[in-house]
C-alpha cells in the first residue's frame, strides 16, 4: 500500500498534483508509490528498506513531483538524453558516435572551495585551529546545527515539480571488497547521465543493497535561487547559495545550488575522497587525490606508480602518457583517485574507484595527450568546450586538430574567431566525462578486486621556479613531509584567481575529510603496517626559465622522469645526495633522442635563496595553519631541511 502523505497544508495542494500525475501515468499503478508520490521509473521492490527510509525522507524534505529509480540501462540513459535535449541542456555533437555538449551557466563551471563544509561535532575534528587572528586554509567546518538549518533553508520543497532521480552507485567495481555504495539523489538529469559514466550505476548495485550493504548517503539539487528566478532554463542553478556539506560521521553528503562537476557528482570529490578518507582513517587505508598508471620497462618488467598534483596539474595526462622513450609501455589504471591499503603481505594495493575520466579538455591534443584524443570522441558529455559547425568540439590546444574552414561558438555560445576574440573558446576548466573503459591503454587489470600493487608514490605540482624535475625522498617520513611541504599554482578548477602558488599538502587541501594533522599522523603510521613501503618521489614538469617559458617539454618526455624512477627502485645507482633529497646523478637522466634543448643546470639547480625562503614559508604555513596538531616527525624533517639547507 502507498505510505501516508503528511498532510500538511503546504503539501496537500501539491498532493492532489501528484493524484492527477499518476492517473496520466498510465504504467504506474498506486501500488508502485513512494510517499504518494508516483515511480515514474523502476520498481520500489528493488529498494532495500535502509533505501528506502532514506528516499522517503528526502522526499518529504525536497517534495519532488515524481520518483526514477535508476537501472543504469542504455534505454534509460536514452530516455534521459532526449529529455535534456528537450530542455536545452545538451545539444548532440553530430560528428561523433553518442557524444553531447552541455553549456552551464557561467555562474557554474568549477569547483567551489569556499563552500565546501565537514560537519563535526567539535571544529576540531575537521581543521586544525590555526593561529589567533589568521583564517584556516585547510577545509570549512561547520557545527551539526548550522548544516541542519542551511539544508533546511535551501533543499525544503527544492524539487516542488520536479524528478527525484536515485542513482544507486559503486566507487570501485562491484565486486571488489575495497568498494564502497552510494546513493545520490539529484534533480539533475545531467548528473544522472554523467554518473552512469564515472561510476559503476544501476541494477547490480541495487541487488548488493537488497543483500543488506551499506552506503554512502549523496543528496543533491541543482536548486532555484531565492528569488525563483532561473536565469538559465537549460541549467538551473542557485550559485548564490551553493553549498556542498559532508557529515563523516553518518555517511552524509548534501549538496545544493551547483551541477558542476566535483559539486554535483557526488561519488568524486565528495564521497571518494572527503568521505572516503574519514573511512579510510577509521579502517586503516588510503584515500587519495592520485592517478594510477602501470609501467613496462624495455626488459618487460611492469610495476604501478601512484601520483598525487593538484587539480589541473596533470594526472590525466601522465596516467595516459605515451612514452616517448623507446621500448617502455604505460597503462592507465586511474587518473584522479586511488583508494590504497596494506594486503596481508604488506604490499600497497591500489584501485581506482571510478570507472571514467572527467579531464581538462584544454590543453588536450594529438600531440599532448593522444591517447586521450583516442578516448573521447564517443559516449562522452563534454561541458563548456566550444563547438564547430561540423559538430566537433574545440578547446585551446586543438588549433592544428580542426580545418581552417569550419566556424566556431565559444562555450557560452557566442560566435568566436581565433586572433579576434581575447577571450577564450572553451572555458579553462571546460571537461570531458568519457568512460575509462574506452582508454585503448586501459590496464588489463584496472578493475582487479584486490587492486595493483603500487611501488612508488609521486607528490608534483606547478612550481614555476625553484624546485628541480625530480626528487627522491629520504625516507617514509621525509616523504610524507615532503607531501605535507607541497605547494602549486592556482588552476581553473575552482574558484581562486590568478596562478598565484598556493599551499596544497598531498593535492588534498580542498579535499581533507578530517583535520590534516590527524591526517598526517596516519600517513606516518604507515610504516608500522609494511616492511615494504613504496618510494616517494616529488617532479615538477613546470619549472620556467628566465624567458618565462617551461625548461622542461613534460608530456610523453616525462617517461624519462619515470624511467630514472624505475632504476632507483631496481636500486641503480643513479642518485646523489642534496639538502631537499636524492637528485639524478648528471648524466643518469636518459636523454636519447630529445628533441628539444634541456637547460639540465637550471632545470636540476637548487638555488640557497629560494630554498631559505621555501623554507620558511612551509615553517610560517605549519606554525599558522597546523599549529599544536603538526605530528613531531614532521616538524623535525622541516628542521633536518633547515639545517641541510643552512649548511648549503
Ligand atoms: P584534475 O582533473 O583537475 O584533477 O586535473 P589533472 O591533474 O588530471 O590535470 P590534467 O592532466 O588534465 O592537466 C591539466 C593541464 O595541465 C592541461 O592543460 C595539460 O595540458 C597540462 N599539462 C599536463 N601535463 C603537463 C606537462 O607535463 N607539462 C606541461 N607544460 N603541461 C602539462
Ligand atoms: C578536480 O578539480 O580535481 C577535478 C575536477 O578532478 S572536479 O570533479 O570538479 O573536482
Ligand atoms: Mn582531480
């Protein structure tokens, strides 16, 4: 029988809506009804019961007009493209096989940091207290009352006349015993369709909830600003009053104003890396921001590599990278998460929990990322990328990949002319969602249950001056600090502006799910779970010469980086000892058959001056933002540093 409506006077008008809906729904009998409210799609006993106490009171919460209960079919996802083609959302990209470009409104194209909350009882628990009179940079905190009252404020009646789809998810294959569920309730169908791409969507998971697993909690609506105006029909949004809220300790997420990407998506950022590494600490693994790649060497030797650089720093690209030393082979596993942990060996196992790739389209090309180019040109929404009148995309970077013939619309649909137009074409942060499944370098073991086994862990970012291609840590502890230490320059993918170079310990500042110095101390910890603990290296392929331009040609040259990696881990020896850490020997990077000129000296130098003041500046950001909560191993590297820095 149909649950009981609350009756209350707000809802008993939108009731008798409901009752006219359902009687033109000629399919949906009264007895396939989640709160009154018909299922327009699926079928309830599908819902396990925790599902569906869940659904029901999002429901009462959001009261939307009707119920999808998603499958994750192909005749679904069909239904819903139509359906947002109809709206405006999605126009088809007719020179491809299924591909489809999405136009947010401009208020709505990155990440938003800046109201992005964890929800603990006490602030400590999610930032460390940072110094009297300076802001803390290392997460939001918000009190349990306070996120209660912003849902509220925001999400009651959020999606009056509008689908409450449920998209039943896995991060991690289903039949993995490192995956985790989650449901996201959402009144985007854009998120649906892009779910459905970056995770395992549908039936299956749906059978694992009726054997009784436990999930993630994702609730999600794009919103309607306060004023009811939608500016933009086709993408409604309420960027004013965005905000994305996490509560660790229920498995909770809501999210609400925003359909972009790590907003709206709520299996990435949110769940696999914030949540994700709240269970992480409690269960004794790894969530981390890092692509995963295997690496065949020339005598056929493979082994994986994780990396960790911030957001727009190149993940994607060194997971697809294609080596331009001759006789090694890289595999993708991954290219923005890895969830590790310790098998009964001692040996760091990763898997990627996601199962596509939602890259940077700017800066993609035959000539950067060719195996990206291979990927992309079927089954994938593209979003805010420009398009060309023989219904291709365009970005800065594919300049030699179109004719000179065709016309271009930039990414807010204006007409756009190369030379002529100072802005941009497609959006910096515009983005492909492809899925992983369609890489041609796939790893043959990317949806291994037990993961790959990782021997060697790589921290990077954008640091234009300073800091050399590649180092190798001393040590577990000193990488660890050498993590802690890492700064880059701001991207696109959120909302900072200007490329000024920003503190970004691990690539996690703007995805910690609990306070960074706890963090820290698990990192440590490490070591007493493995007598065999992977390496760590820092690289930087964006060190720039006094011409301001990049000293090193990274790409498919970052093999040679990779290489001299490999030789350290077969323990040649190829290093020498500095104050940051071990450097290459000169003359141990292989540079056979560069093509372009390498400054070695400057690109590998380490100037005093610059190392005193970055010195100084990680003591000044450890004593302001980490305070009491730094872990002493740490602050003893950062002495070691000092002083081998001092004696330089
Ligand atoms: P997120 O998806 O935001 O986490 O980004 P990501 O870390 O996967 O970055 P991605 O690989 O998409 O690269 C971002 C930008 O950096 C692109 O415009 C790339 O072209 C550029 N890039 C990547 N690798 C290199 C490199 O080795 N050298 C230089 N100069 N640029 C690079
Ligand atoms: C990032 O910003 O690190 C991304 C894109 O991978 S988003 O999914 O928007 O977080
Ligand atoms: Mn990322």
């Amino acid at each position: 029988m149909p649950d009981i409506v609350n009756k209350t006077e707000n809802t008993y008008s939108n009731e008798i809506g409901r009752f006219a809906k359902n009687l033109s729904h000629p399919n949906v009998g009264l007895f396939n009804q989640l709160r009154g409210i018909s299922v327009v799609h699926g079928n309830l006993k599908d819902l396990s019961p925790k599902v569906r106490s869940y659904v029901e009171a999002n429901i009462d919460l959001c009261t939307p007009e009707r119920v999808h209960i998603c499958d994750g079919s192909d005749n679904e996802n069909g239904q819903l493209l139509k359906l947002m083609q109809q709206q405006g959302t999605i126009t088809p990209l007719l020179k491809y096989e299924n591909c489809w470009l999405a136009r947010t409104n401009p208020a709505d194209t990155a990440r938003v940091e800046s109201k992005t909350f964890i929800c603990t009882e006490n602030k400590s628990e999610t930032i460390p207290t940072p110094k009297d009179g300076v802001k803390g940079a290392l997460g939001n905190w918000i009190a349990p009352r306070d996120m209660d009252s912003a849902i509220k404020e925001r999400l009651m009646g959020c999606m009056t006349g509008r689908t409450m789809y449920i998209v039943p998810f896995s991060m991690g294959p289903v039949a993995s015993p490192l995956s985790k569920i989650g449901i996201e309730l959402t009144d985007s169908p854009y998120v649906v369709a892009s779910m459905r791409i970056m995770t395992r969507m549908g039936k299956e998971v749906l059978e694992k909830l009726l054997q009784g697993a436990e999930f993630v909690k994702c609730l999600h609506s794009v919103g309607t600003p306060a004023n009811g105006f939608v500016e933009m029909p086709s993408w409604p949004c309420d960027p004013e009053r965005t905000i994305i809220l996490h509560r660790p300790k229920d498995n909770e997420i809501v999210s609400y104003g925003s359909g972009y990407g790590g907003n709206s998506l709520l299996g990435k950022k949110c769940f696999a890396l914030r949540i994700g590494s709240t269970i992480a600490k409690r269960e004794g693994w790894l969530a981390e921001h890092m692509l995963i790649l295997g690496i065949t060497n020339p005598q056929g030797k493979k082994r994986y590599i994780a990396a960790a650089f911030p957001s727009a720093c190149g993940k994607t690209n060194l997971a697809m990278m294609t080596p331009s030393l001759p006789g090694y082979k890289v595999e993708c596993v991954g290219d923005d998460i890895a969830w590790m942990r310790f098998d009964s060996n001692g040996q760091l196992r990763a898997i990627n929990p996601e199962n596509g790739f939602f890259g940077v389209a700017p800066g993609t090309s035959n000539s950067s990322n060719p195996i990206a180019m291979k990927t992309i040109f079927k089954n994938t929404v593209f979003t805010n990328v420009a398009s060309t009148s023989d219904g291709g995309v365009f970005w800065e970077g594919m300049e030699d990949e179109v004719s000179g013939d065709v016309r271009i619309t930039d990414w807010r649909g204006n007409q756009w002319v190369k030379g002529k137009n100072s802005s941009p074409a497609a959006h910096p942060n515009s983005r492909f969602c492809t899925p992983a499944g369609q890489c041609p370098i796939i790893d043959p073991a990317w949806e291994d249950p037990e993961g790959v086994p990782i021997s060697a862990i790589l921290f990077g970012g954008r640091r234009p001056a300073g800091v050399p291609l590649v180092y190798e840590a001393r040590n577990w502890k000193h990488g660890v600090f050498v993590g802690a230490a890492m700064r880059s320059e701001a991207t696109a993918a959120a909302e900072h502006k200007g490329k000024v170079v920003m503190h970004d310990p691990f690539a996690m500042r703007p995805f910690f799910g609990y306070n960074f110095g706890d963090y820290l101390r698990h990192w440590l910890s490490m070591e007493e779970r493995s007598s065999n603990l992977p390496r760590i290296y820092h690289v930087n392929w964006f060190r720039k010469g006094s011409d301001g331009k990049f000293l090193w040609p990274g790409y498919g040259e970052n093999s040679r980086v990779l290489d001299w990696i490999l030789r350290r881990l077969d323990n040649e020896d190829c290093a020498q000892e500095t104050p940051v850490g071990y450097l290459p020997k000169s003359n141990s990077l292989n540079l056979d058959g560069l093509k372009e000129k390498v400054d070695l000296n400057e690109l590998f130098s380490l100037p005093k001056d610059f190392w005193s003041e970055e010195v100084s500046a990680i003591e000044k950001y450890f004593s302001e933002q980490v305070g009491k909560d730094l872990p002493n191993e740490i602050s003893d590297e950062l002495a070691g540093l000092r002083k081998r820095v001092n004696a330089m």
